[in-house]
C-alpha cells in the first residue's frame, strides 16, 4: 500500500493510475473466479495449474459460441454465465464466434455433420449474438477488463491451406488426433456416416483459434462445456509445440435435468433467447416449472445471485416447497437478465390468467403469441368470422358452433350461477349477444366454464 499513500501526496497525473490499478487489485481479489465457479458447481475438469494463474493478476480467457442461429439458446447460457463471472472477477473475457468453425462443424457430441454458412449469414448472427451478449457482457466501458467479441473467420479466411498445413497441421500427429473421444466415438461406428476430413481438422482450426488468441490478445485460458476438453487441449499442446508457450483450460458440466434427460429442450424445441423464437412468456415459464432439485442447481449456475443469499432461499423453500420460490426467483432473474424487468412483469400477469385473479384487462393487454403460449393445450374451436359479425347469443355460440356445453340447458343454468365468463368477465345473461366488439386480438374469444375449464374460439 505504500505505492498508494505516496502518489495520493503527491497528487500528479500519474497517482491517478497508480490508485486505479490497486483499486483494480482490490476488487480483483474480493471475488475468486475458480472458487466462484466451484461452489455454483460449475468446474468439471480443470488443468493444473489453473488456480495459480489467477494469483499473477488480471487473465484473458476465451470461450468459443457456435453461430450457426442468429440467436442463442438457453443450451449456450450456462458458457455466457462463465464468462459474466469472469468478468465480474475482474478478468478480461473474450467471446469467439465460430466463423470459420461453423463452416465445419464440431464432431464432440454430433452424430451428424452441420450444414454450412455462407458469410453473409454469418455475419447476421455475429450481429444479434453480440446483441444479446450484451446483456451479459460489458463490451463498451474503458474498464481494462471489457469484452470482446471476435470471429474466427475473420483470421481464417484469408490462411491457405498450404500455410495452415506448415504453420498448424505438422506440430500436431495424425495418432494424437486420432485418440480424442470425439474422434474415436465417431469412428467406432456411433455415427453412421461416419467422420469426414473436414470435421478431422476441427480440432486443428480450434487449436489456431487458440494460438492466435494467445499471440495477438494474451489469452491464457480457454473455457467451455466438457464435450470441448479434447480440442482446448490439441489447443494447448500447439502452443507448448509452436512457441512453448504454457496455457490454461477449464470446463464446465454439461447441464441435464435431474432425472439426466437433455436440459433446454421442450416438445417444441429449443428454448432461444430471442423472443421472435420464445416468448418472454414462454421463457419465464420454463423455469418456473424446472423440479425443485433442478431448480436448486440450476439458480446457482444461471444467476448471479450470492451463495448467502441461495443459502436462504434454499432454506425458505425447503420450509414450504408449495410456494415455489427457487422456481419464482430463478425465473425472474433470467428472465429480467435475458430480456427485461418489463417483459418479467408481463410474464407474471400472464400466468395468472390461467392460474390466479386475473382480470378483463390484464387479458386484454397480451399480445398474440403470449395469448396463445397461455392457451396452449387448451381445447380450440375454429368458428366463422361471419358468425359474430352481427352478433350471436352466448347460448348459442357455446352450444352449436362451439361444442363448449353439452345443451343449452346447462350452459342457461350455469351462467345463471355465475359459472361463465367470456374474456374473464362474468356473464351476466345467456342470450348476451356476442360479437366482433369481444374479439381479442381482431381473432379470438376465450370461454371459462366454471373455474379450471378455458376453451380459445378462433374466429376465421
């Protein structure tokens, strides 16, 4: 500290370093980035080695996000929140889209080889990726640890293959590339078709990526899933072979459900970031409905919530598993840190439709996709456009166009009762006319019968 006493007497320009860098320092040292990994049970596999490097000071690392979507999906989220921890350790985090990488495809883990990118696609998703990175990442502060983003491809378009098979392909044997597991599995007859020469040299590509990194940007580290420890690995062992250079690897678990079914997918499919693809609604949900023993792990890995404060909510649910709070706080947490506070709030109002005191109004104000995602499941009826138009009574429409009630009887005795809404308010007669003034959306008419049972009119 004397460094720092001494230029605060003196007051000159170069005081104001000198106390920057030790505050750096400081802040660098309140927040272990490995221990932090550890206890959000986020360290598979790690080379020794590691933990030391952070003791020099500020480190570089780098993890590799596949661009083959122009969005990310909740399958990339648990690699993003490395490096968010990273960064908010006080390290340097670098963001590799796989330009050139994404032209051939990754055989860890794939039984299939991927499609190809054309650059002009490339270039899209390297443009929204950053985008929602950025709700991550600091990319645009003069904080010495500030993302980045960089694109393979912009190093590797331009390297013949006569200059990658001197400078990459003879300090790495064809028997070292041969006995990765991603190699051998796919040579052993788990894929049918086989391992192509163009997913061969992947290994070789990631490698380069990590050798540039190292020569041009410092980077020391490379982080990712397990499937990815044999290409960080080829990376390392061609830097100790191009220019004995020594660096580092650390990778985390591939995230499942409890039960080790795949975590992130749905009936549907993926569960993307981008709410063109997933709903905030549809998002929100997804986590609201994880199992409490997913739910335990997965607040740890997909939040930045402290370990005191996990402690406590884990406790608080343990009291009263019935009121879902890891489930609740995990949800609003991704969903404000993926997408907004705003879109948080109207993702609450929305399943309250389906499962709380809902009104008329919070109807109303849901947008087409969320208004279907709420509605998801429930029985449908297509009806003509034609037959609102002029207006139609209540009996009728939940009689004879929509099969909603087995009789006109039933449906007259239970509104009477106070058992039926359309658009979650109570309808106050039978022979109410229904018309277009009732359509959500310029489209739909949603039911209750009783307090459970919805059913969605389309109007076509």
């Amino acid at each position: 500290m004397a460094c720092l006493f001494q230029k605060i007497v003196s007051f000159d320009k170069e005081s104001y370093f000198c106390i920057e860098t030790i505050n750096i320092k400081l802040s660098f040292h309140s927040m272990n980035f490995v221990e932090e990994l550890k206890w959000r049970g986020m360290v598979h596999t790690m080379m020794p080695g590691t933990e030391e490097l952070f003791e020099k000071g500020i480190v570089t690392a780098y993890l590799g996000i596949d661009p083959t979507a122009d969005s990310l999906h909740i399958g990339h989220l648990c690699g993003v929140m490395m490096l968010r921890h990273f960064q908010r350790c006080g390290h340097k985090p670098i963001a590799l889209l796989g330009g050139a990488t994404g032209m051939i495809g990754d055989p860890s883990g794939k039984s299939q080889e991927r499609n190809l990118l054309d650059e002009n696609t490339l270039r899209h998703n390297q443009e929204c990726i950053k985008k929602q990175l950025s709700k991550f990442l600091d990319f645009d502060s003069d904080a010495p640890n500030h993302a980045e983003l960089v694109n393979n491809y912009d190093w590797m378009k331009d390297f013949s293959f006569l200059d990658f098979a001197r400078t990459v392909g003879k300090h790495i044997t064809v028997n070292y590339m041969m006995a990765k597991d991603s190699v051998q599995k796919r040579l052993n007859g788990e894929a049918r078709d086989g391992l192509s020469f163009t997913e061969f040299t992947y290994q070789l590509l990631q490698g380069y990526d990590f050798l540039h990194l190292y020569e041009t940007k410092n980077c020391k580290l490379q982080l990712g899933g397990s499937d990815q420890w044999g290409n960080i690995t080829t990376g390392a062992e061609l830097i100790r072979r191009t220019n004995g250079g020594e660096v580092f690897a650390l990778t985390c678990p591939l995230v499942t459900k409890a039960d080790g079914t795949k975590f992130g997918k749905t009936e549907s499919g993926n569960v993307w970031l981008d709410a063109r693809y997933t709903s905030p609604y549809k998002f929100y949900q997804f986590w609201l409905n994880v199992s409490d023993e997913d739910a335990k792990r997965y607040i740890k890995i997909f939040t930045s919530i402290s370990k005191e404060e996990i402690e406590a909510l884990s406790a608080e649910h343990d009291e009263a598993p019935h009121l879902r709070v890891l489930q609740k706080r995990l949800a609003k947490e991704v969903t404000v840190m993926v997408h907004s506070e705003a879109d948080y709030e109207a993702a609450v109002e929305a399943s309250n439709i389906l499962f709380g005191n809902s009104t008329s109004e919070q109807l109303h104000k849901l947008d087409e996709d969320t208004l279907l995602a709420v509605f998801e499941g429930v029985p449908q009826f297509e009806i003509s456009r034609d037959t609102v138009l002029g207006g139609i009574p209540a009996v009728e429409l939940t009689t004879e166009v929509a099969a909603i009630f087995p009789s006109k009887g039933e449906m007259r005795k239970l509104t009477q009762g106070g058992g039926v809404s359309i658009n979650k308010e109570k309808l106050a007669a039978p022979d109410t006319k229904i018309d277009t003034t009732y359509l959500l959306n310029n489209k739909y008419i949603i039911v209750q019968r009783g307090k459970k049972n919805y059913y969605l009119l389309i109007a076509k």
